[in-house]
C-alpha cells in the first residue's frame, strides 16, 4: 500500500471531511460507473452510489489491505448494496435454468461469433441483453469485461472462489448468447 493511501485511509478513520473529498475524487467515477451498469436508472444508481460511500465512511475500519486492494473492497461494497437495491425490485429476469440444456449446448465459438467484433450494434445488443439478467450475473460480465477486473478481485467481491467465477463467467456468456440471439429474431 502506498503512503497516499495510507494517509487517506488514516484520514477517513479520523472522519476527516477532506478524507473523505480525497476518496469521493479518487474512486467516485469507477464506482458510479460500476452501479449505473448494474442498477441501469440514473436516479436509483445515484441513491445506491451515495449508500455506498455512506458505508464506505462508516466501516473505513473494517478494512484489510492485506485481503484487497482499498479499490477492490471499495468495489465489493458497491456491489453488494447494488445487488441488495436490485432485489428489491421486480423485473424480468432470465435464469439459466430456463434455457434447459440448450445453453450449455452453445460452444464457445459460437459464443465468440455471437459476441463478434465490437461495432455499435453488437454494443447495443449486449447491453439490451444484460437488463434481462439476474444482478449476480450482470455484475460478473460488467466487473469482467467492463471493469477489467481479475477473476481473484472479483471472487473477492462476490465472496466466492476464482474457480467458481470463470465458471459463472462462461455460463452468463453463453446465456447471453442465447438472449442475443432471441433479442435478434
């Protein structure tokens, strides 16, 4: 950990308002970014975004540089109030289990076609697609491919294993597929 972030994290401990400026200029756009993808309506990520920061302030404490990095578990924490706010709300949601085996029939060739070269349309298309599914699974494709996280940072943040969420990451792929290719007919 570097000296800045040591001092910032000692200044968010003493509940210094500039401490807290420093971390809101520093982290603030990633975590907007990171909630927005997840929660989708302005309005709703700017009230999960500052629940985020309300607990990043209040539990400054609990935090362990040797687990994770200050960005990482900063990540964690808006993950899981955006997970919480998203399963307040209804709306339609795609379950793997839905699909039968016909997603798991997908290969990852035709996954990788699916997704193809990053043009506007394919853009758009990921991102209708990403509405319909579950917010476990929406944050693993945002904090993946989004983000650009590692799969160790982001088993931190879902409290799981990096096993476990290259598999996840490779089953939303293919459902994703699958609503693309429904989006396209």
């Amino acid at each position: 950990m570097t000296e800045t972030d040591t001092n910032l994290i000692e200044g968010l401990r003493q509940q210094s308002p500039q401490a807290q400026q420093q971390m809101l200029d520093r982290y603030g756009r990633d975590v907007f970014a990171q909630v927005i993808r997840l929660v989708s309506v302005t309005e709703n990520a700017e009230e999960v975004y500052q629940d985020v920061f309300i607990k990043v302030f209040k539990h400054i404490n609990r935090y362990d540089a040797e687990k994770s990095s200050l960005k990482t578990w900063v990540s964690r924490i808006a993950y899981n109030e955006a997970i919480s706010f998203l399963r307040k709300k209804s709306a339609p949601m795609v379950y793997f289990e839905d699909y039968g085996d016909r997603a798991e029939a997908l290969s990852d060739t035709e996954v990788d076609e699916t997704f193809g070269h990053a043009n506007q349309e394919t853009v758009q298309l990921i991102r209708a697609a990403l509405k319909y599914l579950p917010p476990e699974e929406r944050a693993v494709i945002t904090m993946f491919y989004y983000e650009e996280m590692s799969l160790k940072d982001i088993a931190y943040v879902t409290e799981s294993l990096p096993t476990t969420v290259a598999s996840k990451l490779s089953r939303t792929r293919k459902k994703l597929c699958r609503i693309i290719k429904m989006l396209q007919s």
